[in-house]
C-alpha cells in the first residue's frame, strides 16, 4: 500500500546550493524511488507549474537569487494551495514570515538526516493527497 | 481547513549556513541507513539503485579527498596515533561506498561478502559514537 503512494507522489526542490540541493535530492529520490524536481531559481519553478505540470511538495530555499523563495511562498500559495511547502532558511529571522506565508515546515539549516525522513513520512507516506496522480 | 506551519531542522540560536563538512557527515550516515536498509532486505527500485549509487559515489570522493589530509598509517602498529585511526576511518567510509555501489548495481552481498559490509557499518558506527561532534545516533537507528 506505501509502495503505491510514493509512485504518485512527485517532489521538486529551489535551491541555487549545489551541494545542499544535491543531498535533498538525494534523500527524496532514495526515499520515494522517483526522479526529483530540480529547479535553481523561482522563475523556474513558476514557469513548470504554469504549464500544467502537478506538484506534491516543494523544498523552497528562503534566499534564492532573482525572484525569493518568500515570493514564491506567496505565489504558490495562492495559485496551488494543495501542494506542500517546505521552506529552508539559515536565518531564524524567517521563521515567522515563512509560516505567515503558508509554509507548511519552516527548516532550520543545517538539519539532519532525520528531519527529511520526517517530512517524507507525514507528508508523503501517511498523506493520502499524495495518491492523487 | 488552514493548516499550520511546523518547524524542524537546527534551533533558532545554531542556525548556520551548511558546510561541505556538514554535507558529507549527512550523506555518511545516508549510506549507512541506505546500507541497512539493504542488509534488512528493503526493496531496491530503480530510482533508488541511482539514489544510492550516486550517494556512494560522493561519499567515496570526499572520503579519499579526507584521507589525503591525513598522515599516512605508521609502519609500527604499536603505535598507533589518533590521525592514523582517522586515516583508517575514511579507509572504511570508501569501503562502505565500494560496497553500497556495489549492491546498487545489482551484485548480491551474501555470505562473508555480508559479514563484511555488517562489520564495517559497524566499526563506522563506533567511531561515530565516539566522536560527539560527529555523533547524532538517533539516525543511525532508522533503518
């Protein structure tokens, strides 16, 4: 039955850090066995989900070049309220704003290993939303 | 219906931008996790087989980039220093890396060939233990 949820379940990750972005990828692809999303910019994402592409959960860095992961909080919050955002930040400055702005796990850097198991968990394995195709 | 933020990840007063250290710390105890999860015979998928592949393939690289700060082992085994325990230390981290890719490819570890890969996640897992700085044993229980 877990195995069929995390078949559907598609994950993308904003974040212009290389190695950072590589190891959630990492995680994410080991954890749900599906290719993962990668975009370095905000516009990038925008840009895909405009073009009719479904989204579970986004990994959204705080503080991208160009277009912010604050703006893009907004925007996504307003335009696809169902998917799940994750906000990562290494300024506890964001927290606030970040929850303010629909951000359904504000992350903390640096994490740990666990913590992305944990998102996987609640909101990948026990959520059924993410059965949709 | 609105939901509510939560927060993980770093304590607002430890709160850091993450290092190449950081990374390979989290991605050593992602191989071992990935490792165990073999040795307990989860299944291994495709994307997955890539997953810990590609894992195996950084680990290994930053592991040799470590050993070559390093000094070299003493020829006397009596005497035997603290660098050389961390120099075999990242001898075994790219052993656990040769042999994760080795089962990602699709190669069965069975018999001795297991044993081994048991003992080395485990002498790996000490020295973790023994190193708080390193050390976050919670996760080295998940799999």
């Amino acid at each position: 039955m877990r195995i069929a949820i995390i078949d559907n379940v598609q994950i993308a990750v904003v974040d212009h850090e290389r190695l950072t972005r590589e190891f959630i990828v990492n995680v994410m692809m080991y954890s749900v066995n599906r290719d993962i999303l990668v975009f370095e910019s905000a516009a990038a994402m925008d840009v895909y989900l405009k073009s009719g592409h479904r989204v579970h959960l986004i990994f959204v860095q705080l503080h991208l070049p160009g277009k912010s992961g604050f703006e893009l909080l907004r925007h996504l919050k307003r335009t696809h309220p169902d998917i799940y955002l994750i906000a990562l930040s290494a300024n506890p400055a964001d927290e606030i704003a970040a929850i303010d702005l629909g951000a359904d796990v504000f992350l903390g850097l640096p994490f740990v290993l666990q913590d992305l198991f944990d998102i996987v968990q609640r909101f990948v394995v026990e959520n059924p939303k993410a059965q949709v195709a | 219906m609105g939901r509510c933020g939560i927060r993980c990840g770093a304590p607002a007063q430890e709160m850091r931008s993450m290092t190449d250290e950081d990374i390979f710390i989290l991605r050593l105890k992602l191989l071992i996790v990935m490792a165990k999860a073999y040795l307990n015979g989860y299944p291994l998928g495709e994307r997955r087989k890539a997953a810990v592949s590609e894992n195996a393939r950084m680990v290994f690289y930053q592991a040799l980039h470590h050993a070559n700060r390093c000094d070299a082992i003493p020829t006397d085994t009596a005497e035997r220093t603290d660098d050389a325990y961390t120099h075999l230390f990242y001898q075994r981290i790219q052993l656990l890396a040769v042999m994760a890719r080795s089962f990602a490819a699709g190669n069965r570890l069975e018999g001795y060939r297991r044993r081994a890969l048991e003992d080395n996640i485990g002498h790996i897992c000490d020295r973790l233990a023994e190193s708080p700085e390193l050390a976050d044993m919670p996760i080295l229980k998940v799999a």
